[in-house]
C-alpha cells in the first residue's frame, strides 16, 4: 500500500518534524531514529505504547506503523485496573517506553523495547509492508457499562480522515501545529501527530496545556491550534487580560475545536476579543472524523460543519428510518458510512455487530438536526450514561463498579451534570455502607483514579438514604438532583 508517511522518505531531510519542549527532530532525523526501531519491530503483529507526552511517543507509533504492527497507546496515568484490563485484552508483542520511564506492574511484564530517539538508521526508511486493511491502531474507548473496548483502526481510515481534513483545512507542509492533546487518543495522537506528519509539516507539543504555551507558539511561528473545549474555554478566560494571547489567536491561520461541544459562550468571547473564529470538527474514537466546519465555509458556532469528503451521513429517526427533512429542526440520530471508520472492536463481536446496521452504517449514538445548506448541529447524546468531562468520554457503569469496589460504598450511581470548564463534571450518588461514617469525596476520586484514571473521578459526592429505583429495581438516574 501507498506509504502513510510520505514525507519520511521523500521531504527535504532538514525540515522540523517534531516539538515536544525543547527537544525537536527534523524529518531525517525521525527518519532514521523510527526506521531504526521499525527494524526491530519488523514481524511484530502489536505494540503498545507508553504515551507520555513526548518525542518518544510520537517516534514509537511511527516506527510501529512503518513496521506494519499495530500500535495500542496507553495511558501512562491510568490505574492498574484499566492498564490490566487493556494489557490482557490487547496481549501486545512489548511495549515501547521512553528510556527511563516507569512502567507499572501489568505493563512492567511486558518484553520493553526503549524509544531512541537519536538512533542511527539504516540511511533509508523502510517500505511499509502492510495493507491498506491492516490494523494501525487500537485505541480503547469507553461504552456506557463495562471496561473500555479496543477500537481497531485501520491504515485505511488514519489515511482517509487525515486526508479529508487536509482538504476541509487546507493543511499543508507549511503548517505547524501547536497542541497539548494527550497522546492515547485520536485527537492528540492521530490529527496532532500523524496529522502533521502525513502532511510534511510541523507539530509542536506543550507537554502540557497552558495559555502562554499557545500564546508563545502561535506568536513564534505556529499557524494552527487544536483544542478541546475546556481548553478554548480557558483561553475565552485569559484573552481580557493577556495581549500577547489575543495577539496570537489573531494572527493563527485556523484555530480547531473538537471533542465535545464549543458552547456558544466561549465561541463569541473568543470572536469578540480576536475577531477569528473557532471551527468545530466532529469524530469518534470509532469514526476518525465525520464533519468539519470547512476553512473556505461558513464558520458558524454551534454547529459541526459538513460531511468529510468520502463520509457519507445521514439522521435516523427512532425506528431505523431515514430523516429526510434537513429543516434544521427534525432530530435524528447520527449514522455514518465510509473508509474512516473502524473495523471492529477488539475480542468483542457482540458489540461490533451491534454497532452497525444491516447494511453498514455505523451507530454513533449522537443526535443532531441538519440545515437545509447540510451543516449538522448536534444537540445530545443517545446514552444518558455516557459523560464527556474535559473533552475526555467517560463511562457512568466503569465509575459505579469502581465504586461499589469501595469497602464504604453500599450501592452506588454516577451522572453527569453541566460544568463551565470541563463541560460535565462527574456526580456520584452513593449509599454508604455506614451511614454514620459515609465516605469522603476525596478518599473515593482518590479510589477511582487509582484504578481507573484520574479524569474519570468523581468532583462532587451525594450521600443518600436509598437509590430511586422503579418497580424492576432499575436505578432511576433521571429522578437523581431533582430531590
Ligand atoms: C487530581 N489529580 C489526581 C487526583 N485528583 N490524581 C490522582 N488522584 C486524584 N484523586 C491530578 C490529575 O492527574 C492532574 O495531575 C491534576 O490533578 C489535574 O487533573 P484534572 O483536573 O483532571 O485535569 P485538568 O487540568 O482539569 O485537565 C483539563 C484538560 C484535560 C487539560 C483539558 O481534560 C485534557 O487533556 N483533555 C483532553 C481530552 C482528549 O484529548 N480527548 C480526546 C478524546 P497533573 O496536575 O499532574 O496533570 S475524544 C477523541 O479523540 C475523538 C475522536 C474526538 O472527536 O476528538
Ligand atoms: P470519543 O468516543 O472519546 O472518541 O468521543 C466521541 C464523541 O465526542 C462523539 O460521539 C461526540 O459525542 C463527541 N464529540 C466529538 N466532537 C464533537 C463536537 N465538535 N461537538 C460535539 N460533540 C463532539
């Protein structure tokens, strides 16, 4: 198949590749160190990755795709639970890690290959010998109820999304890119880092998100920002005060939005301090991405744009039929179709055949309305249980049953409700084993983070008599906050 990183073999050797910090690679210099690696790794069928926010990361995907092995990223921050589940579901060749870094015990059994970054290639980077179906990656995703599933992404839809975007974007080689995405995810890993890279241009990671990191890059020669909303939202709260901020914003050739939805509140303070606007794309986990507002189109907050190239669309009405009034109005779910999406979702064919219909079109679970010019606005979510909380989804069913892990907690039920920064904030309504020694909300966020992640942990902790329940027993979530 054609070569998902061009510019690795055919670019001028010299031109910037790779930011993270203060240490850089130019694209020969990538070159050789992943070409190395992929030497190595030749054979292989699936590595993980330990994703921390640095260069080695972005060299061990790469090396893995070169080699034509799919690679699973991890979440360095994530607990023992969540990694052991991933570990054993994934059962990768080894693991790639950053010379030094700590790996923690399911990961630490695994045979460890260290990322070189300065590694001396063969002079030559290798020919990718894999199809176009072939795995790329499996990046784990969480459902409403259950551990995260792997959803496996072909080199096909890592092509597709990344190409459709250049054309929504007009993204070249002359892009840099500065973000603070983390890296086990589609967002941060396959837009911010195989993105730039496919194209021949430049990424520049903050390591992490701060307003004078983006400020300083933007100012510094960076043209485009990716974000999710709590990061657009922070922005929106610094611009009055910071000059050097709307200065770079201003001058920024396209500043992109994603994740989850830009309220309208941040959108228009950004407008009105910069005179840019933010656009907003559309993707899944599953999906790569769907829709983009286009950089020749209309910005218009509040919606997600159009249809991708190659991605068709379409709304579905509650009983399976196709909406076919795109009046703006008539809500329907959103169901796609086309050479981004996913193939399946590793070791769990219930669930990959539950996600598609008949006859091929992918459930997303999101609904929307259309405009009449085909601009689709999402207005919510299918799955009440499902939480988006800083742009990351979370799962209510994996908190309860952390939860009910907790020797203080009876019965347990997690919600979502509306937060300025974060968009949701996770609510955990518990019935405490004790009621006269109920447990704090610090000692169970430190319980859930410790064995799932730290962005899956509670922020607010409600102690109750009893859980609504109806007459099957089922907990009644939407009876919850309204007491
Ligand atoms: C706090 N911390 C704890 C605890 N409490 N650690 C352990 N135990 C505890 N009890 C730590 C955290 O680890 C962190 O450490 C710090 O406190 C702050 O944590 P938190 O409040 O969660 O973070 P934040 O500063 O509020 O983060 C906001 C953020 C983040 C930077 C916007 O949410 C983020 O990076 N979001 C991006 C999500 C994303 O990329 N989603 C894409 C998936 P420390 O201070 O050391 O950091 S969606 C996708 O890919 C689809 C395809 C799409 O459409 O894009
Ligand atoms: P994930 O499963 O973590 O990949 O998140 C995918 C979900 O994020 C989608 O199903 C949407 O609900 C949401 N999402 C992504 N981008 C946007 C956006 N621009 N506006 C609203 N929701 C979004």
């Amino acid at each position: 198949m054609s070569s998902l990183f061009p510019a690795l073999a055919g670019g001028p050797a010299g031109r910037p590749a790779l930011r993270f910090g203060a240490r850089s690679l130019t694209y020969g210099e990538l070159g050789a160190a992943a070409g190395a690696l992929a030497g190595r790794l030749r054979g292989g069928r699936r590595v993980a990755v330990w994703a921390t926010p640095d260069l080695e990361t972005a060299v061990g995907v790469v090396a893995a795709l070169l080699a034509g092995a799919a690679a699973v990223p991890l979440n360095p921050r994530s607990g023992e639970r969540e990694l052991g589940h991933i570990v054993s579901d994934s059962a990768p060749d080894l693991v790639l890690a950053a010379p030094g870094a700590a790996l923690p015990p399911p990961v630490r059994d695994l045979p460890r290959v260290d990322v070189e970054v300065h590694g001396t290639g063969p002079g030559s980077v290798p020919g990718e010998h894999a199809g176009e179906g072939d795995p790329a990656l499996i990046v784990y995703t969480s459902g409403t109820t259950g551990p995260p599933k792997g959803a496996v992404l072909p080199r096909r839809a890592v092509a597709a999304t990344l190409d459709a975007l250049a054309d929504a974007w007009q993204w070249t080689a002359d892009d840099v890119l500065v973000h603070a995405l983390p890296l086990f995810h589609v967002h941060g890993l396959v837009l911010g880092t195989l993105g730039p890279l496919r194209r021949g241009g430049s990424v520049r990671h903050l390591g992490r998100f701060s307003t004078e990191g983006v400020a300083r890059e933007l100012n510094g020669g960076a043209t485009m920002l990716f974000g999710v909303p709590t990061m657009y939202h922070r922005i929106a709260e610094a611009l009055p005060g910071d000059p050097e901020l709307v200065k770079a914003l201003t001058g920024a050739r396209l500043l992109v939005s994603g994740s989850a939805a830009l309220p309208l509140h941040d959108h228009e303070r950004i407008a009105a301090a910069t005179g840019r606007r933010v656009i907003e794309r559309y993707g899944m986990t599953e999906t790569l991405m769907n829709t983009s507002v286009r950089a020749d189109g209309e910005a218009r907050p509040g919606t997600v744009g159009v249809p991708l190239p190659g991605v068709e669309l379409r709304l579905v009405e509650e009983d399976g039929s196709p909406v076919t009034a795109d009046d703006g109005e008539t809500v329907g779910e959103i169901q796609v179709r086309g050479p981004n999406l996913f193939t399946e979702y590793l070791n769990r064919p219930d669930a990959t055949a539950a996600a598609f219909t008949d006859d091929g079109w992918f459930r997303t679970g999101d609904m929307a309305v259309r405009e009449p010019d085909g601009y689709v606005r999402i207005v919510g979510r299918k799955a009440t249980d499902l939480i988006k909380s800083g742009g990351y989804k979370i799962g209510a069913g994996e908190i309860e049953n952390a939860l009910l892990e907790h020797p203080g907690v009876r019965e347990a039920a997690v919600t979502g409700e509306p937060d300025a920064d974060l968009g949701e904030r996770i609510v955990a309504w518990i019935v405490p084993a004790d009621p006269q020694a109920p447990p704090a909300l610090e000692e169970l966020a430190g319980h859930v983070a410790r064995r799932l992640a730290p962005h899956k942990r509670p922020r607010v902790l409600h102690h109750l008599d009893a859980l609504p329940r109806n007459d099957l027993g089922k907990i009644m979530k939407r009876a919850l906050g309204r007491s």
